[in-house]
C-alpha cells in the first residue's frame, strides 16, 4: 500500500516525539490518525517500527530508526524541492528563454530586455529566432518561456496576446521612380521585378497580394532573412513587399530604402506574445507586461507603415 507524504510526516513526528499525544499535538491531528498513519507505514514496509508503551509511549526499533533517517531525508528533499520551485515561481533569476518570428525582433527586443535584465543581475535571457511552426512546438515542448509570432491561426493550446499589427508594404531603393510617390498599388509593384521574402508564412502572405494584382510579376530573387531582402532592394536589383521594419537603419548594404503604403489594400500581419495557459512565474508575467507597454507606448513608432489614406 502505497505511504502517502502526510502520513510519512505523521510518522516523523511520533518517531521524534516518542509520543501518540505529543505528534498529534505537532501535526494538529487527533492521536488515532498519528497511530493509524504508523501502522499503515508499517503495513507497508513488511516490519514493526516502533514499540508501544502506556508507560513508555512509543520507542523506534533499530528497523525504526533506519526508516526514520531515510524518511527525514525523503521530506527535508521534498521541501527543498518546493522552495526552490517558489523560489523559481516568484524570484527573478535563472534562465527566460523567448523564441520569436519577427525578423526585426533586433529592432525592440533588445530595448525591452535591456531594463529587465538590469533590475535583475541574477537572469539571464535566451533568444532563439525561428518560424511560427517551430515557435510554438516550443512553447508546447517547454523549449520557450513566451514566443513572439503571427497568430494568424494559433495553436488552441496557446494563449495569445496582441502586440502590434503592421500593414503591408512596397521597400525600393531610393533611386526607384516609386521614391518619389507617396504611395504605389499591387498593380504598381506586380510589373516591377520583385524580391520576394522566402520564410513560410511570409512567401504564402506576399503571393496572394502579388495575385491579387491581377497582374503577371516575375519574383527575380528570393531570400529567407529580411535584411537580404533589404538589401538586395537597396543595391537596385528589385521592389519587395514587408510588413515591419528596422527605425532609419540603412540596409547592411549602405544604401538608403524607401518604404510606401498601398492602396487599396488592408493586408497586413498581427504581431503577438504566446504563453502557455495558466500561473506564470513572475519574470514571465514581467516581461509580458514590458512588451505590451513597449507597444503601446511611443517607443514602437516607426517599426510599421501606416496604410494609404
């Protein structure tokens, strides 16, 4: 028969005390439930572990002791283990790991790790940049403490909360007769040799705009990080289409881009924070809290383009 951990503590107490009345007393119980508890531990390791006495009360066996010293080990163990997890739960050290599908995550993470990590010398952060599949298996796996992500279609198992939503738009080099318009139309950018952004959910994105042109287009190169993509515009070789964007940075190639709304469209990416369901530890709900501030506040100005009017 299994020895549940209250009666394991029961046990404890009348081995210490030496006394049926002295462990209820302890434990807060009626004495019958400190004896029940002893005999149902010594049911359940086959031996006798104490003797009973009216004038004596209650003395370990040599078995006794034995089994005394390995149960004061099994629960000093146990609530170490669950003080260190309220430690976890509550403290602000140790390790949060985020997995983010936001190629311009350089753009803002590091402004809203920098403060929380500066209250906290005792954390650490892990960032791993990955696609949506591959952010919230993560988060499912416990790979990920929170994800950044489309949440076009979330994974049920998933909570979500809303960051940021970022129309789409046309980059060209600043050399490009669309630098000098205020805004351009999918027809517009179909008949321009295209760059096209090679990441799962974004190449399915970009193609339906470019279909729903009606125009025949001509993808003349692909890339799978943004700032190829940027870029490859840059140095005059295409138009692309985006959703967020680095604040006034010039593409690694040195030259300046353009970004234009378009219109008639309302086609755009709805940025997100994912976490499992349930209590959070403290860091978790902290950074949380940060990003939504982050993105609410003024200091998220310039990561998109507004629609066309």
């Amino acid at each position: 028969m299994p020895l549940s951990l209250r009666a394991m503590r029961y046990v404890q107490a009348v081995l210490h005390r030496g006394s049926l009345t002295a462990a209820a007393e302890a434990m807060h119980v009626a004495p019958s439930a400190i004896a029940a508890a002893l005999d149902q531990a010594e049911l359940a390791f086959g031996m006798t572990l104490a003797t009973r006495a009216r004038s004596k009360g209650i003395s370990p066996t040599s078995a006794g002791r034995d089994v005394q010293r390995r149960i004061d080990d099994l629960l000093d163990r146990y609530d170490r283990l669950l003080s260190d997890v309220a430690d976890l739960q509550t403290g602000f050290t140790g390790n949060l790991t985020i997995g983010y599908n936001a190629p311009i995550a350089p753009a803002f993470l590091p402004a809203i790790a920098a403060p929380i990590l500066s209250d906290h010398p005792g954390l650490s952060l892990n960032l791993v940049e990955c696609d949506n599949i591959s952010a919230q298996k993560g988060l499912l796996d416990g790979q990920f403490d929170v994800i950044i992500f489309v949440a076009e279609l979330p994974n049920p198992q998933i909570e979500t909360q809303p960051l940021i939503f970022a129309p789409t738009y046309c980059i060209c080099s600043d050399y490009h007769p669309f630098a000098a318009q205020k805004s351009v139309s999918l027809s517009d950018i179909a008949r321009q040799p295209v760059i096209l952004l090679d990441r799962p959910a974004a190449r399915l994105h970009y193609m339906e705009l470019l279909e729903q042109s009606g125009q025949p287009f001509r993808i003349v190169a692909t890339a799978n990080s943004t700032e190829m993509v940027r870029s490859l515009v840059a140095s005059g070789l295409g138009v692309a289409l985006l959703n967020m964007r680095p604040r006034h940075v010039l593409p690694y190639a040195g030259k300046p881009v353009h970004t234009l709304p378009i219109t008639g469209s309302h086609s755009g990416v709805a940025l997100s924070l994912g976490y499992s369901p349930g209590p959070q530890r403290q860091i978790v709900q902290k950074f949380l809290l940060s990003c939504t501030a982050y993105f609410v506040g003024a200091a998220s100005e310039g990561l998109t383009v507004a629609e066309a009017e």
